[in-house]
C-alpha cells in the first residue's frame, strides 16, 4: 500500500511544483511521528537510557561484580547514586550492567520473533492452499500455548545443557531469547498474513510477475516493503513486552541467576530485602518501567505516524 | 448455533491433544532423569534400579508413555508428587481454591473498573477525565506486576502498615470475621493484578466505544430524539462491547499467568506457587498437571470467546 501512495505521490510531483522537496513515506512519518509529543519523550528517554548503559560503564567505573560487604544495602549517596545491594555491589554500575543484557534480550527475541512471524506469515498468504491451512494451524496451535508456564518449564529443563555449551551467561541468553521468540511470533504471522493475501492480489505484483520476477524476489522485494509499516509497530511494542517476559523470568528464579545483574534478577534479589532496603528493588523495576513505557509510547506514535489512514 | 458449539468443542478437542503432547515431550526430552534421586543414592543397588525403571515404564518408547499418562490423566489419576509423595490431584485441589479466589476477585475488580472508566472517556473524548484516564491506564499497563506488586507492598505494608502483605490461607478467627480477614489479605494480590487489568481493557473499551460513537446508527439514534443516555447505554454500548466481551475471554488466561506472579509476590499458596516450588524441585507430576490445567483453561477461554461472539453478533455466520 506505502508503495502505491508514494509513487502517486512522485506523479503528482513530477507534473506539478518541482521546486517542493521530495516527500518520501519515511520522512511523512517522521512529520506526524513529530506531533506525538509523548513518543518523543518516549524517544528521548530510551535514548538516554540505551546510551547510559552502553557507554555508562566506561564512565562510571566501579566494577558491578566488586563486594563492599561493609557497605552491603547502604542508601544512595554522593560515592554510589544508587546505593548498595545487600553483598555490597554498586547499583549504578550493576543497573547499567544489567540493562545492556536485559535490552539485548529484548532486542534479540523480538528480532527471532520477528523473522519466524514475517517467513511464516508471508509464505502462508504468498501460496495459500494448503501452505496457508497447515501453517495456520500451527499458528493457532501456537497462540492455544500458556505462555509463562511454558516458559518456566523450557527454561527451568534445558537451562543446563545449554549452560553446558555456550557458558553460564551465554547459555542462559541464548536460552531467554529463544524461548521468547519462538513463543512470540504468532501476532505477527497473522498479520504479514493478512497483509500478502490482500497484496498479491494488486496491479503492482501482477506487473511485477510479468516482467519474470522469481517468487522470492516477489515477496521479499515486492510485496514485503509494503507490510514493513505493521510489522515495525509490533516488534517495538514486542521489544518491551520480551523485556517484561525476561525479567518475569528472572524475578521467579528461572532466569538469569542472581549473581549474573538483569534488572529482573536485580529486582528478585531486592524483594527479600524490601522492609530494609527499598532502593534494591526500585531502581532496577524502574528502569524497566520507564523502558517499557517509552517503548509503548514509541510503538502508539509509530502506530499513528506508519498508518496512512490517519494522515487524511 | 447449537452446532457451532458442538464442532467448535470439536476442534478444541484434538488442540488440547496435541497441547499435551507438546509439553509431554518437552519433558521427556529434557536432559535429566527422574530417577537420579535414586542415582545419588548408594544404598540402592543398580538392579534395584533397573528394576523400579522398568515398573514405572521409563523404558517404555515415549508414544507408550505419552498413551499411558494421558490415559490415566483423563480418568483422573494425575500419579503422586515426587516431594510430598501425596496424590497430585489432592495437591493441585488444595491450591486451586485460593487462586480462583484471588484471581475472581481481580477479575472483578478489573472488569468494575475497566468498563465504566472506558465508556466515560471515550463518551468524553478529549476531556480532563478522558486525558488522565488514558494516560494513567498507559502507565497502569507499562508496569509489570512484579514490580508494582513491591511497589504496593512498600507503600500499603511497610510505610502506611494499612494490610499485611504475606498471605495466609488459615484465617484466625471463624465466620464473618474470618472473612473479613480473608479479604483483607487478598487486598493487596487483587489490586494489583485487578488494576494491571483494568488498565488494558480499559483502552479496548474506549476504543471500540469511539468507534461506534461516529457511525450512522448512532446520529440515526440521535436524529429520532433518544436521549443521549439511551443512545450511550442502549446502542452504542450494545455493539462497542462485542469485541470488548471477547477479549475479556481472551484475557482469562493471561490473569493466571499474572497469578503466577503475583502468587510468588505475596506468598498466595494458590496452584502458581505450586508450579514454582514444584518446578524447584523436579516434581515433574506435579509440573505437568498445572501446565496441562493452565493449557486446559486457555483453549477453553478460547472457546467462549468464539461462542460469544457468535452469540452477541448475528452477523456472524457459522458455516
């Protein structure tokens, strides 16, 4: 559909004012991705935060891994802005720590999530017929799934094989992320889905398949671009749902374990010690927080800005 | 309809088959065996083991197992929990009753909530109620409940010591008293998991409000002189609520995932806990009897979603 209206749009441009610059789908998004002042501040703050945990450490120094046993659940202070866990870690250090796995997981999962959802989807709508019936059915299938207790269960049986081969922590994320995404996909199949089953059926394919493009080229080249809108909607409102789901993990026990910082397993650790020490747990559940939220304000400006309906 | 239903249930039948199949064979093919207790023992002999393996069919080709287990699930034996050595349906029956109740509660609550608050905004759209009602249900769904569920505990228990924040299943006192009790140590596990709800079904409501609030039928409704009240509460509502019902369904099994959580939280010994400390322990018969229940309810929410919808909407056709 993006395609449609952005070449009508090069016709009406070619014929009319020249002088106007260029309006591409991207840059018409990014003008009503700009009225949204809450997904701009959403923006603002993700970027702030990915930035501080990426480069954080190499500003604040302090090793997360290092004990103060004498200092453990002390307050925040001047030396240490959020305090002391209770073995006398640094928060700081171990929040910034801890956020470059949690993201990455987020970030990885929904990327898994999202290849299977967009293959799944659009070999389903591209052939139809039976490809269409049997891979349906396994979306259902998917979708009849209870989620955390599947969840718990996979992680809880084969965390240590995999710990076995890749390492505690490698072995631990491979696992988080796999089992997120591949538990994840299903929304995203069904909308690719429905996208290519009404797409393949437009002038711009038929043209396409008359100048001999092969079937990959004309779902991945033709067809796919157009469903790109969709599709990024749902991996950024699934980048922070997968961050909740590793952190729900965490939190219970099954996750990362408590010696390896996740704001999840940061957030576990800090339960315990609530009545004492509040700050363990708050600073670490509102870093998920305020990722989550500025990714659910992202993912509603995107909403509003990739849809061309609301730009009448 | 009534065939609907029937082939329906009919289709749920062979989901749920392959369901348990699934987690059958996800526990199957785990590494780690159900009888290394046995293994680290020395005091049992390796014929002795060999022999109790052999009773208990863990040689058996996984399909043979799989037929076996299932069998005596369905006439209702769910085998005997490794830890407690008590039968797994006397276990998970125990549980269930508490997380039905929290869970009942929330959902009420949620619902109680959720519907009127949704109406009002969207019949309000772009007021002072409207703006603060969205913003604060896109905070209320951005929030896990883990952490709001310590952040509820640090606020209501420890600084306002207004409700105690571990559970306890053996009120004190009998009677209404008890109740009383009961209740009020379900507050704090029902809040949180009611309003972690009524956030999301919230902006369902409100949007499927808003968009029956512009159609035709509702200026036709207006045009003959209703009353705007009626015109709410008798048309637009009738049909804004379709879709909103369904997904009220659909979030059944989402609440006992959230019950897993929150059960953790606040020490609630519902059948979440259960799962937990079970899973602690590799109590597979037990693990695989909640799962199996949990996947039971899902497709079941699922069902009566589909039902419904079929009900409230005769639009629907059923062939």
């Amino acid at each position: 559909m993006a395609e449609v209206t952005a070449s009508a749009r090069t016709g009406t441009l070619a014929g009319g004012a020249k002088a106007r610059k260029t309006r591409t789908l991207w840059s018409d998004a990014w003008q009503q991705f700009r009225k949204h002042k809450m997904a701009l501040t959403g923006v603002t703050t993700l970027t702030i935060i990915v930035v501080a945990c990426v480069f954080g450490p190499l500003v604040y120094t302090k090793n997360p891994q290092e004990l103060n046993v004498l200092r453990g659940m002390e307050g925040p202070s001047m030396s240490a802005p959020m305090g002391y866990d209770d073995l006398g870690h640094d928060m700081l250090a171990r929040v910034l720590d801890g956020g470059r796995k949690s993201l990455l997981v987020g970030l990885m999962a929904v990327i898994v999530s999202i290849t299977v959802g967009t293959l799944i989807g659009a070999m389903s709508g591209f052939f139809g017929k039976w490809v269409d019936s049997i891979l349906m059915r396994i979306t259902d299938l998917f979708l009849a799934l209870p989620q955390l207790p599947l969840l718990l269960l996979i992680s809880y049986l084969y965390v240590n094989r995999l710990k076995q081969i890749f390492g505690v922590e490698n072995g631990i994320l491979i696992l988080i992320v796999c089992v997120i995404g591949f538990l994840n996909w299903m929304s995203v199949a069904r909308l690719v889905r429905a996208s290519f089953l009404s797409l393949k059926e437009k002038e711009f394919v038929e043209a396409a398949r008359c100048i001999g493009a092969t079937t990959p080229s004309l779902i991945f080249k033709h067809i796919l671009p157009n469903v790109l809108s969709p599709v990024i909607v749902a991996a950024t409102l699934g980048v922070g749902a997968a961050i909740i789901s590793e952190s729900s993990l965490s939190f219970l026990g099954l996750g990362f374990p408590p010696d390896v910082p996740t704001w999840g397993s940061m957030l576990s650790v800090g339960k315990d010690q609530l009545p004492f020490a509040p700050h363990i747990a708050v600073f670490p559940g509102l870093m998920i927080f305020l990722v989550v939220l500025s990714i659910n304000y992202i993912g509603d400006g995107l909403r509003d800005a990739l849809d061309p309906r609301s730009r009448v | 309809m009534g065939t609907y239903i029937i082939r329906r249930l009919l289709t749920a039948i062979p989901t749920l088959v392959i369901i348990s199949m699934i987690i059958f064979s996800i526990l199957k093919l785990a590494p780690g065996d159900p009888m290394s207790q046995f293994a680290a023992n020395p005091s049992v002999p390796p014929e002795v083991r060999e022999n109790i393996r052999r009773q208990l069919g863990l040689d058996d080709p996984i399909p043979v197992q799989y037929v076996k287990w299932a069998t005596s699930w369905v006439k209702g034996d769910w085998g005997f929990s490794f830890s407690s050595r008590s039968p797994v349906r006397d276990l998970v029956g125990g549980r269930i009753g508490t997380t039905i109740f929290v869970m009942g509660l929330a959902f009420v609550l949620g619902l109680l909530i959720a519907l009127p608050i949704g109406i009002l905004a969207a019949v309000k759209q772009y007021s002072v109620f409207d703006q603060v009602a969205t913003t604060v249900a896109f905070f209320g769904f951005s929030i896990p409940t883990f952490f709001s569920g310590l952040l509820a505990i640090l606020l209501f228990s420890i600084k306002l010591g207004w409700l105690p924040f571990i559970y306890e299943s053996n009120t004190a006192h009998a009677g209404l008293l008890g109740l009383v009790e009961r209740f009020k140590f379900a507050a704090l596990p029902v809040m949180v998991l009611g309003l972690f709800q009524a956030a999301g079904l919230m902006r369902y409501t409100r949007a499927s409000m808003l968009e029956n609030i512009k159609l035709d039928y509702v200026r036709t409704a207006r045009a003959k002189g209703i009353n705007e009240r009626k015109v709410i509460i008798g048309h637009v509502v009738r049909n804004a609520f379709i879709p909103v019902i369904t997904i009220i369904a659909l979030q059944l099994p989402g609440l006992f995932g959230g019950a897993i959580i929150t059960e953790q939280i606040f020490r609630v010994p519902g059948i979440g806990s259960l799962l937990i400390t079970s899973l602690g322990a590799s109590d597979t018969p037990v693990v695989m009897s909640i799962v199996f229940i949990i996947s039971i309810l899902v497709v079941l929410s699922n069902l009566i979603a589909d039902v419904i919808y079929g009900i409230l909407d005769p639009r629907i056709k059923y062939s």
